[in-house]
C-alpha cells in the first residue's frame, strides 16, 4: 500500500508544480495528505482488503 500510496502523492506533486509552473515538494505533498489521504486509504482498503500485495518493498514482514 505504501508504494501505491507514494506512487499517488508523487503524481499529485507533479501535476500540482505543473500547475505553480514550480516545484511545490513538499508543500504538495502534505496538501494531498491533509486533502486525499483518508479518502485515498478508504478506497485502497475497499478495491485491496486485506491484500498487501505490493507494500513491502523495503522487506518488512
């Protein structure tokens, strides 16, 4: 879930710097967090469930 989740908010900080015509980094991102992030894990948790499927890209069990 992580992984898809930094895949969302990088994509987000992209099209919001897009947008700024600058890099907004970090800014951004904690704009999607404060804006998307609940909404965001209520539907990976609906279309994923208990599926962790790709989380773990570091190698934590």
């Amino acid at each position: 879930m992580l992984a898809r989740q930094r895949e969302e908010i990088a994509r987000y900080k992209w099209i919001r710097s897009e947008e700024a015509q600058r890099d907004l980094g970090t800014l951004a991102a904690l704009e999607w967090v404060n804006k998307y992030a609940a909404q965001w894990r209520e539907w990976y948790d609906r279309e994923f469930g208990d599926r962790d499927d790709d989380d773990d890209d570091e190698g934590n069990p």
